[in-house]
C-alpha cells in the first residue's frame, strides 16, 4: 500500500495554483487532505468548523467529503488567502468568515459542531478549551502538524508538548496520536 494514488477534489489544483502565485506556503498536505474528506463523509447532515482557511485546500477535501445537507463555517483573518477560497466555493452550506478565529470562537453561539480541522493558531494554542467546548459528543476534532516540520518557527516545540500534555490529561476526549503526515491528532469527546 502507498499514498501515490489520492485522487484530488475538485478545485484542488487551480487553488494550488492560485497559491502558489501568491507564495502561500501553509497547506495541509495530502493525507491530511485525504484523511478529512473521510472525516467529512462520517457526518451526515453535519456542522462543521475549520479554523484557518488558507487559500481553501484543506477546504476543498472537506466539501468533497460532505453530504449536500452538511454545512461548513471556515475562518481566517486574511481575505487575501481566502479570497482564493471564495473564488471557487460560492455555495449556500459553506460560510467563508474573515475574522480573528480566537474572537469568532469567544463571541459564537450557535449550534456545537460535530467536526472541527483546528488548522490556526486559535483552536490549538489558544482558546483550546472555548474551542473543545464547541464540540458535540461524538463529534471529531482534527489537528495535523504535531510532528517536527521545517516551518516550525524557534522553540515551537514547546509549544506543541505543552498542547499534548494539555490534551492527554483531559477527561472528556478519547484521543488517538497518528505519526503519520505531519503528525495528525484525532480526539473525539466522551
Ligand atoms: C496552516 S494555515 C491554514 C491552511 C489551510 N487549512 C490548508 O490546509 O490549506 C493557517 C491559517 O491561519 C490563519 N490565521 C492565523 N492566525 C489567525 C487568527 N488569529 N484568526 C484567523 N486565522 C488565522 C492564517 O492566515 C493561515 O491562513
């Protein structure tokens, strides 16, 4: 078995495009990808959250993964990346919000979600707890970029051990660590 195989979604490699010209270089890869899209398919008539949009690549396998009764909220604080997102996903059940995620996360009060891709500072390193708070029973939360990667800026090492430590003394989650990608965690709440 190997990963040479992943059929990309729709959009996936105008986007690529489109973010290469503008040097954005932050993309989950594409197991993550890949891995989303099936977390997507698991919830029928979802709510789901991902922090961090980007240019809209790690977006574009969740929306293959939905089904069309679904809906996706996905947050950045840069329209210029995700203007790129918007450019191909103008659909009802997709919400693209340029806001700062920590304070999206800290004023929302709608409905919890059943899946979030915490793919932002917010949601990981910051109001960890608010975001965890957000999530149904049962629901899934997805974080990639646990192990060593070349971008990592100085000493965010610490950073990472501090949020595993922070998330294995947890009560109400089921957590599994994948050395797989860029080093996946896949929690689910009790
Ligand atoms: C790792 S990238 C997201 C990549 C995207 N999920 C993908 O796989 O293609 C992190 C994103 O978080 C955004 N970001 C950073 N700080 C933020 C904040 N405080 N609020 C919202 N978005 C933020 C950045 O603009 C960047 O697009």
């Amino acid at each position: 078995m190997n990963d040479n195989s992943i059929v990309l979604p729709k959009f996936y490699s105008e986007i690529k495009s489109d973010s290469e010209k503008i040097s954005f270089s932050m993309p989950s890869d594409l197991q993550t990808g890949s891995f989303l899209r099936t977390l997507s398919a698991t919830k029928k008539n979802g709510h789901f959250l991902e922090l961090g949009t980007g240019t809209g690549l790690s977006l574009a396998w969740m929306i293959e993964g939905m089904s069309e009764n679904s809906n996706l909220i996905s947050i950045d604080n840069s329209s210029e990346y995700q203007n790129i997102a918007k450019k191909y996903f103008q659909k009802s059940n997709i919400s693209l919000i340029c806001d700062d995620a920590e304070k999206w996360i800290l004023e929302y009060k709608g409905k919890k979600f059943d899946l979030i891709f915490a793919d932002a500072w917010p949601g990981k390193y910051a109001v960890l707890e608010e975001t965890l708070q957000l999530l149904n029973p049962g629901g899934i939360y997805l974080i990639d970029d646990m192990l060593p990667q070349k971008n990592w800026p100085a000493n965010h090492d610490k950073n990472v051990e501090k949020l595993v430590q922070e998330l294995e003394s947890r009560t109400d989650i089921q957590l599994t660590k994948m050395c797989w990608s860029t080093g996946l965690i896949l929690i689910t709440k009790i």
